[in-house]
C-alpha cells in the first residue's frame, strides 16, 4: 500500500523556488554563502546569523498553489495512513507535557488531516486548524470538530491574544518568510501562551560529517542526501538561530529539546535491513551525544 516513505516525499516534488533570495530571512544580511549543492535548490549559509536556507523560495501565490491539491504530511506520512492516528496522540502527549496545563484554545498550523486536533479535543481543548491543502482541509471536517481555515495567517482573522497555545509540527522548515509567520503567530497568542513547535535540528553534531560526505560522494550518498534535506523545506534553524528567531517574533524560547525521529517509531519496519541497522546505529549515538536531527521547542509570549 505504502511505497517506501522516501519516495512518498519525492513524488511530492520540490517546492516551488520562482524567486532568488536577496537577504537573509532571519537577520537580513546580504552575505549568504553557498554550503552544499542540492538537487532542486542549493543550501546556502548566512555568514552573519548562521542560518541554513534555500538559495531560492517560492512566491506566496506559488507556494498556495503546490500545496492545494497537495495532501499535506506529518512529518513523512501521508494522511489517512493508520499510523498518523498513533502520531498525533504521540504529539499531543509532548503538547500535554510541555504546557502542563489541560484545556484553553489550541491553533495548530499546518493541521494536515486534522489527527492532532483531534485527539487535544478529546483532551477537552477548543481547537482551531489552519492549513493550506484544500485536499487535507476536506479530510479534518470528518476527523475533527475543529474551526478550520484554508489559508495561512495572512487571511486568518480572530480576534488577538486569544490563543492558549499554537503547535506547528515539521511547519517552520517549510515558510517562505519565518519571522512574519512567527509574529502573527505570537500576536494571536494571549500573554503567557505557549508556541510548540517540532522541526528539524541543523545544530545536529553529525550534520557536518554529512554535508562533507555529501559533497565528496554524491552519488552515493544521494538518497540520505535527499531524506535530510527534503525538497520541500526552505530554511534549517540550530538553536542559536532559534533562539534569535524567537527574540524577532517576540516571545522568549523556553525550552529546546532532542526528539528522536518520527521514523524511529513509526515506520523503522518500512526500511530495508541495511538502513534500519542504520538508524539504529545513529539513534544510539544520539542518545551517547544527547542530540537529534529533529528538535522540539518551547517558547512563550511574555507576560506584560
Ligand atoms: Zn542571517
């Protein structure tokens, strides 16, 4: 039924890239320097603040149009795949834990399929769901009773500081311009209201011995290339920038943790043999280092 996940994430394609980058997204320096050739779109670095990025973005007409008919993923699933069911009570458990609190208004951005808007319903949360798939859009209004809304935050008008919490799961890699997303964000956020994120850790200690292997054997090395930086993302945060991203948004990072791999728990069995040693091999070293290719994080919008 499922092809392997990998080339579920390629028959998506690239995301659209009609527009050349000027400036650095986060800290509007000028000096992006060229960091490794990809297929669609190089990875450039900006000498000033740090920041991973594409060399190249799509319009907002460009990025709505790909993503309409498009079924939006949880991380590397599709909708109605039976284990994004299992994914979101997963994400809602790490919402539950960070937040400590049960109940209040939830938005989630990116809301896909509506899996995770559900299962914080059942844990008596009032719940609104942005997202730009018209196809996954459809899907939510059978899954949750959620307020949903076909679009971004540009064309979302509630009333400000009404929210108790925003959860953007494996969003952020995807904007086109991070800091206006995370400002509306943070203005629909009450004082004190929680932004919960996951996305994907360019701080990770390997990522380095990767980018060279990368660059000395592409060929070789083209498929986990491919799988760590996926042709739909634009922008790769660590946590300096993170943290630097927050400040510009107005809310103040609170936590920033490992979280091991979506495929660590969900479809390791979808992998050939080699690959699933693999991942197990890196999954021990990430618990030696205390690190993870994927990160979860926290932040708050102050109090007065
Ligand atoms: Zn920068």
């Amino acid at each position: 039924m499922h092809a392997s996940v990998i080339e579920a994430v390629r028959e998506r394609g690239p995301a659209p890239a009609d527009r050349k980058r000027e400036r650095c997204p986060l800290c509007a320096s000028e000096r992006l320097q060229h960091c490794l050739t990809l297929p669609h779109n190089p990875l450039l670095k900006c000498a000033d603040c740090g920041l991973s990025c594409t060399e190249r973005i799509g319009s907002d007409e460009a990025v709505a149009e790909y993503y309409r008919d498009r079924t939006a993923h949880a991380g590397k699933l599709e909708e109605g795949n039976e284990l994004a069911a299992a994914m979101a009570s997963f994400q809602a458990e790490l919402l539950s834990r960070v937040i400590s609190h049960e109940g209040g208004r939830l938005l989630e951005l990116g809301c896909a399929a509506g899996n995770l808007l559900a299962a914080m319903e059942q844990r008596g949360w009032q719940c609104w769901g942005v997202e730009l798939s018209e196809t996954s859009l459809q899907a939510a209004s059978s899954t949750t009773h959620a307020t949903l809304h076909l679009g971004t935050l540009d064309n979302f008008s509630h009333p400000l500081e009404d929210f108790d919490c925003i959860a953007a799961f494996d969003l952020l890699a995807h904007l086109t311009d991070p800091v206006t997303t995370l400002r509306q964000a943070a203005s629909l956020l009450r004082p004190g209201g929680w932004l919960v994120l996951s996305t994907v850790n360019e701080g990770w200690p390997l990522v380095p011995v990767f980018q060279r292997l990368f660059s000395l054997l592409p060929d070789q090395t083209a498929g986990l290339r491919d799988e760590m930086y996926e042709a739909q993302h634009y922008a790769y945060f660590n946590k300096s920038t993170l943290t630097r991203l927050m400040r510009e948004a107005g809310l103040d990072l609170h936590t920033v943790e490992p979280l091991a791999p979506f495929s660590a728990h969900y479809f390791r069995h979808q992998y050939r043999l080699t690959k699933r040693l693999a991942l197990t091999g890196m999954l021990g070293l990430d618990r030696l280092m205390g690190a993870s290719r994927k990160m979860l994080v926290a932040a708050r919008k102050p109090l007065g």
